[in-house]
C-alpha cells in the first residue's frame, strides 16, 4: 500500500514539474512532445532516482547490511549508464542512418 501512495506522489510531482506531460493539448506535435519527456526524464528523475538510491545503500551500510556495498555499486553503475543514455542514443540512431 505504501508503494501506490508513491507512485500517485511521482506522478503529481512529475505533473507540476513538466505541465506539458499533464496536458496532451498543449505544445507541438507528438515528437516534440516525446522529446519532452525524455529530457525532463533524464535531467529530473534520473538524478533524482541516483540519490535516492545511493541514499538508501548509504542507510543500508550505516545499520550493517552486509549487501550494501553491492547497491551501492548496482546504483553507481545504474546511473552512469543512465547518464550516458542520450549519447548512446545519438550514437546508435547515427550508425542507422
């Protein structure tokens, strides 16, 4: 019960911070809309999903838990390849062209 809460909480707050996902009427064509989105995704929640990781592992590692120095390392990898998402995009919609 307490993840749906959260996600109803992601949800409004990725609505108030990108209002052109909130309303379908607003803006360009779908891929100016798509683009959008993705930006927002990747300059917003992606961080934000990073330090909230390495967060949770740093609490995990500060009460003991032997796994934490695997999350931790899950998580720092996760967001470099996050990170590099865009550029690996670009790079593979250039050698498809």
């Amino acid at each position: 019960m307490k993840w749906g809460w959260m996600l109803v909480l992601l949800v409004a707050v990725l609505f108030v911070a990108f209002p052109d996902v909130a309303s379908a009427q607003f803006g360009g064509g779908l891929e100016a809309k798509v683009q959008g989105v993705t930006n927002g995704l990747i300059t917003f929640l992606l961080p934000a999903a990073s330090v909230i990781g390495l967060v949770y592992a740093a609490i995990l590692a500060a009460t003991g838990d032997p796994s934490a120095k695997q999350r931790m390392v899950l998580v720092a990898v996760a967001s470099v390849i996050g990170m590099l998402a865009p550029l690996i995009i670009r790079w593979l919609q250039g050698m498809a062209m």
